[in-house]
C-alpha cells in the first residue's frame, strides 16, 4: 500500500475531470487525476467525438447521392462500415493520443483504477491512497435506460450503436432529444428507415417550439417517421427483429430498439453518501460555486443536476481550478451555455426560448423575430433551410437565440456572446456580418428588432 499526496485530486478524467487537473497545474497546484478507463471519458471514447465522426459520413453519402444538383457527376455505392468505423475511430484516437501527450507534458499524475471516496480528503484507489487538500468529482454518466426496460440482445444504447458494422435496415428509436435525433439522421443517411418514438408532444422537446415544428418537418422530407406524444409500453425480440408496443396499443417493427432516454449520474458504489454528501437521485448537489456541503469536496459535469453536455463540464473544471486557486470566477448558469444538435438539420440555441421568457417576464415584456434562411445567400447556396429566431425582453438585451439549419452550430459562439454580455439589438444593428455567410441572418434579424428590417418584412 501506498500513499499519494496532492493539492488537488481529481476522481474522473472526462471533460470536467481533465479540464480542473490542466487549468490547476497551470496555477500552481499540484494534481492526480485518477481515471479508471481512457482519459477524455465519454464524450472523446462514446460520445461527442465518435458520433459527430459518424454524423460528417452520413453528411458525405447525402451529398454523393444530391450531387448532380450542383453539377457535379458521382454514384453513391453504399455504405463501408468498416471504413467508416476506421474513420471514426481514427478521429478518436489522434485526439486521445494529444490528451494523453498533453496531459503527461503538463506533470499531471495519473492514477489508473477505479477510485472511491473514503473521506472528504481521500479517495481509495486498489491499496492506494491517494490523498488531496481538495478533491473535485467527475464522474460523468452512463447511459439510462426505462424501468423494466432491459438492455441486451436486440435492444441497445449509444454505446453499442457506435460498434454496429453493419447498416440495419430499420430501426426504432426510443427517446426524441439530442441523442435519439442524431443517430436517426446518421441512420437515414445511411439508408435504413428510421422510426422515432417521443412521449412528449415534439422532437427535440427541450428547444424553441418553432424550432422543434421545423425539424419534424425536415425529418418527415428526409423520410424518418416518428409517433409523438404516445408512452412507450414494452418490446419484445426474436432472432430476427423487434417488436414494440405503445401504451396506445400500436406496435413498430424493426432489427433494433435504440434506448435513447437520457442520462444518469455515474455515482453508484463510489462512496459520495458514505462521506455524507448531499446527494439526490444520484446527483450530487453544490451550490452555484460547484462546492458540495462537504468543505473542500466540488463536483463537476454530468453528475451535477442541469445540462449534461460536454463543454459545461469543461467550463466547469476551470472554474473549480479557479475557486480553489482563489481567483473567484465568474458563475456561467446552465440557461447561458450553448447547445447543438448535430442532426441534419443541425440545431443549435442559447437562453430563453420565447415560452419561457414570457412565463418569467410576462408576455408584454417579451419580444421576438424569426429570420428564414431562405433569405440567406449561403443557406441556398448550401442547400439548407431553417431560420433563426432571436429572443428580446421588452426594449431590452437579447435573451435567447435559437436556429435551425445546416451547419448553425458554428454560429452559436457569436449567440453565447450576445445573450450572455446582454447586448441590445440597437448596439448589434450597425456591425457588419461578412457577406455571403449565414451570420448574415443574425445581423438581419438584430436590425429587424431594432427596428429597421432590409430584407425582411
């Protein structure tokens, strides 16, 4: 047995996990970052990273089979899962391998093994004891599933939907949200026909309703179908497919159910309750300093209640660098943090949707405008079309964005910028937008609520 001593200890090495150890190292500290698996966790191994590699394939076999609209002959021959696994997986390990590299330059100590907390001070890892004036949590997630819903066989989550070599010829998709919709897209590309099954009233539940009407008129033009609105009830399997059924008694057929259902907090058997940390269905809970009510104890990403995306676990392991370096950063809410959705049409927001502003500050203190990218140059050009929908308190900043189209998730950091640095409309109106781009469409809808709209009505 032996005993490591740092001032900083970092139980998990995902995006929150390896974010806190860099950023403390460079302000002085010393730090073990203890990681049972791979460095860079979910989203680098099963998720972020893999998937968006499986989504820019699926991009390529739309546009060799669209081709000849733009004047270019080609034939699309079919899918090479094999290939397109090497790609995806030759992606994953070129930026493992810069992590790791960047890790070890930066005098990280990484411990392998899976680490428990024993103390507010120690985490066991083996018959090691690996000891830390702070300890940060970051142990990410898992994929859920529905109760009585079993995994296994035919019946899979996004983790074995990245190792499938092979296109199956069709499949339902149980949840309509970030993960469900993207893998629906990627496996209409790839030419299987997809069903989406969504218990709330749209797709994409969680974003502006304009929004989610937009992509489930896209989705019914690219051919996916999807029932809304109806609870999933039960499936069963054979060798050969599945079959479920929903609480309205219709049944869907297909090879595969993909459980798309969220995710949950990775914090079973790992000691947080034993030390007493406040914890609530899994979660542990911090304040908005990311501080647990164990002194010293901070938690970051997934397992900390709100957003579970990648980039706030990374913002979030600054930030706990930070607050223990002393620097007393500034707090980030979950409402200001940008998302996207890479499906086809991507979608990507910020702040409030029009709903909720209107719940929060009446529906005579809110205003909005939604801009067609139809009327955008380098939207027709792309081929796309969606719009851009800014959100505004009375005459006041801008409070949310929220867009829908190819490739708007490159245009969400000029979204988190204006939404969080409170910019007025009449401030953005007389700043140029390079032409011809689609962040024209944000400067169109910017001079629309300031009052003086050119091409729009």
């Amino acid at each position: 047995m032996s005993e490591q001593n740092f001032d900083l200890v970092v139980l998990g090495g995902g995006s929150g996990g390896y974010a806190a150890a860099l950023r403390a190292v460079q302000l002085g500290l010393t730090v073990g970052l203890i990681e049972k698996d791979k460095l860079g966790g979910t989203c680098l191994h099963v998720g972020c990273i893999p998937t968006k590699a499986l989504l820019h394939s699926a991009e390529v076999a739309d546009v060799s089979r669209e081709s000849a609209k733009y004047g270019v002959t080609t034939s699309f021959q079919g899918i090479d899962m094999a290939a397109v696994t090497a790609f995806r997986e030759g992606i994953v390990a070129s930026k493992f391998r810069g992590l790791q590299g960047l890790i070890k330059a930066r005098g990280i100590t990484v411990i392998a093994g899976e680490g428990k907390l024993i103390s507010p001070t120690t985490v066991q890892v083996g018959e090691d004891t690996i000891v830390g004036k702070n300890v940060v949590l970051a142990t990410g997630s898992y994929s859920r599933s529905l109760p009585g819903l079993a995994i296994g066989g035919r019946v899979i989550t996004s983790e074995q939907a990245l190792e499938l070599n092979y296109v199956p010829k069709k499949v339902a998709v149980l949840g309509g949200g970030v993960i469900g919709v993207e893998f629906a897209s990627v496996w209409k590309s790839f030419g299987a026909d997809v069903t989406i099954i969504e218990a709330l009233p749209h797709l994409a539940p969680n974003e502006e309703e304009s929004v989610s009407k937009q992509l489930e008129r896209a989705f019914r033009k690219r051919g996916i179908e999807f029932s809304l609105g109806v609870r999933f009830q039960s499936v069963t399997q054979d060798d050969s497919g599945v079959v479920v059924t929903l609480e309205n008694g219709v049944t869907i057929e297909a090879e595969l159910l993909l459980v798309a259902v969220g995710r949950g907090p990775s914090t079973a058997g790992l000691g947080f309750e034993e030390v007493g940390i406040t914890m609530d269905r899994g979660f542990v809970i911090t304040d908005e300093r990311l501080a647990t009510n164990i002194p010293g104890v901070y938690a970051v990403g997934d397992i900390v209640p709100g957003l579970q995306l990648a980039h706030r676990g990374f913002q979030q392991g600054i930030f706990v660098a930070e607050e223990i370096a002393g620097l007393a950063p500034i707090v980030v809410d979950d409402l200001n943090i940008p998302k996207v959705t890479y499906c086809d049409p991507e979608i990507a927001s910020v702040g409030y949707t029009e709903a909720k502003a209107v719940a929060k500050f009446g529906a005579d203190k809110v205003t909005s405008y939604e801009y067609s990218l139809g009327g955008n140059g380098k939207s027709s050009i792309l081929g796309t079309t969606g719009s851009i929908k800014v959100v505004r308190e009375a005459d006041g900043p801008i409070i949310g964005i929220h867009m829908i189209g190819a490739r708007v998730g490159e245009l969400i950091g000029e979204g988190q910028l204006i939404v969080n640095w409170e910019a007025y409309p009449e401030d953005l109106a007389p700043l140029v937008h390079a032409h011809p781009t689609q962040n024209e469409a944000l400067g169109e809808a910017f001079l629309a609520l300031a009052g003086k709209p050119l091409h729009a009505m």
